[in-house]
C-alpha cells in the first residue's frame, strides 16, 4: 500500500533566519525516526541546500519549459482584445500599432493566445529552469530547482519543481516532502507553500524578525495552511515580540533553537547532516 505523503514547507518572512538549517536538520530528524524523506529546494533563484548537504549540481534530470506568446503581424487586425485580456500588463499597444509582449511582466498563463479572434498569437517553448537530483544517503533525497539566470517569474519554475518531487516521492513510497521555500512572501513563495500540510515559520528575535513573521503568518492564513513557529538562535534577542505574534494568531512555539557554534561551523564547511543536534 502507497504511503499517505505529508508535505511540510520551511519558509520565513525575513531572508537569513536559517531556513535551509532547519530544512536539513529536519529531514534529518525523520531520517532518525526511520521516515524516508525528500528534501525540495525551491528557493529557485540562489538554492543552496546542496552546499550545506556538500553536494554538486550535476546533469539536470529534467529541463523546465514555459510558453511565451509571439506575434504574428500577418494575422493580427491590431483589434486590442490580447491587451485588455492580460493581467499582468504584459502587453503595450500604441494607438494604430501593433501589441508589444513584454516578456519580463509575462507569466506565460496563456490567456492571449486562447482570446485572440484571429489566432495572431503563437506560444514559443522556451527553457527557464533545471531540476536536479541528488541522492544524499539511503531513504534521503535532495531534489533542487534552479531558474535560468535574469528570469524574472519564477514562480513557474517553483511549480515544476514541487510537482516533480511530489511525483518522486509517491512513485518511490517516501513518506515526508520537506520544502525550503524562498524569503518572502512573493509569487514563488506563495508556489511552494500552497497544499502543503504544514508550514513552519523560521524566525529570530528582532524587530525585522517579528516584523516579517506576521507577513508569513498572515499569508499561511490567507492559504489556510496550518503554520508552526521555529524561533532560532533564540537566546540572542528579546523574544517577548515572537511571543506576542504567536498568542496572536494562536500558534505554537514548536521549537526555540539557541545560537550554536558547532552549528555556524558545520553550516560554513557544508557538514550540517553530520552535526550532533536534533530538532
Ligand atoms: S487580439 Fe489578436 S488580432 Fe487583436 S491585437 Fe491582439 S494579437 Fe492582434
Ligand atoms: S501569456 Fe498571459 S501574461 Fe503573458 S502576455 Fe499573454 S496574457 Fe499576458
């Protein structure tokens, strides 16, 4: 019988609360309790998951493709029907002229191509990411997202990945999904938390930290995903803010990590999986 996959995503308003830490020492944590683990890095733009576990990136498993509309002028009856369609402003049409497609503001979603009357629009295939596989040990996986450089939607490319690691995961009977989501609470990050059954909220107890974890906190509402704080190097700061936050929205304190510094070393020589400390 397949296992029932629980996904659980490893996020944080503010960039630099130790994330990836928390991600690797989690997996970590199930892999002493006999789990078998997928750990998805879709932290797109700068994934580093794979140093800290002392990885390469390799030959890619799978390419990321998106479609981008392309004009074709013989078609096109300068009608203005694709530029009032777009949501995302990604279509300029002077008075008279032909549509422009401004592919920096284009989320590929397809809504041109499907309205125009005169099917003057085209979808190009273009590669804006990679997916990588990395087997770490048994029973633990490393699968890694990367968007091609200067590619300013990369939510797509955080959609792909999940979904491949999901497939992954089922096809092969593992039993947990652990996703490091970017800083933020931006497009990509919404991509990865989104179904998952659980996020925890990796913060620190400083003003910019309580400031973003109501951002997360927030946003997990909005996606009525339930969320869990992780407050790290908790005896660094004042946490009466975190503290505040958590009795605000009714959430736990599921964990509060003091600063360690075997742990800022294992970090620095991409040794976290051998350090001594569980969560
Ligand atoms: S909807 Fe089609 S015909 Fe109208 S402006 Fe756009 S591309 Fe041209
Ligand atoms: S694919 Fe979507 S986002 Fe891109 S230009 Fe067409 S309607 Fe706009």
């Amino acid at each position: 019988m397949k296992n029932e996959i629980k996904t659980i995503a490893i996020t944080g308003g503010k960039g630099g609360t130790g994330k990836s830490t928390i991600a690797i020492l989690l997996s970590k944590e199930f892999l002493r309790r006999r789990k078998r683990i997928i750990l998805c890095d879709c932290d797109v733009e700068c994934p580093n998951d794979y140093l800290l576990l002392g990885q390469r990136l390799k030959k890619p498993k799978k390419k990321v493709y998106a479609h981008f509309p392309k004009l074709n002028k013989r078609k096109c009856r300068k009608c203005g029907l694709c530029v009032r369609t777009c949501r995302s402003n990604a279509i300029f049409q002077a008075p008279g002229k032909y549509p422009i497609f401004i592919k920096d503001l284009c989320s590929g979603c397809g809504a041109c191509w499907a309205i125009c009357p005169h099917g003057a629009i085209e979808a190009e295939k273009e590669e804006i990411g990679q997916i990588f596989v990395n087997r770490i040990k048994k029973d633990f996986y490393l699968i890694t997202g990367q968007a091609n450089p200067g590619l300013e939607e990369t939510g797509p490319v955080v959609t792909k990945t999940k979904k491949f690691a999901l497939d992954f995961a089922k096809d092969r009977n593992f039993d947990y999904l652990i996703i490091d989501t970017a800083a933020g609470t931006h497009c990509p990050v919404i991509s990865a938390i989104l179904d998952c059954d659980l996020a925890y909220c990796v913060t620190e107890p400083t003003p910019m930290g309580a400031h973003d974890l109501n951002l997360i906190l927030d946003l997990c509402k909005k996606l009525k995903v339930k969320s869990k704080i992780i407050l790290n190097q908790a005896n660094l700061g004042d946490k009466k803010n975190i503290e505040k936050i958590a009795k605000k929205y009714r959430i736990e304190i599921e964990k509060a990590i003091p600063y360690s510094e075997k742990l800022a070393q294992a970090y620095s020589r991409g040794k976290l999986l051998e350090v001594n400390l569980s969560l």
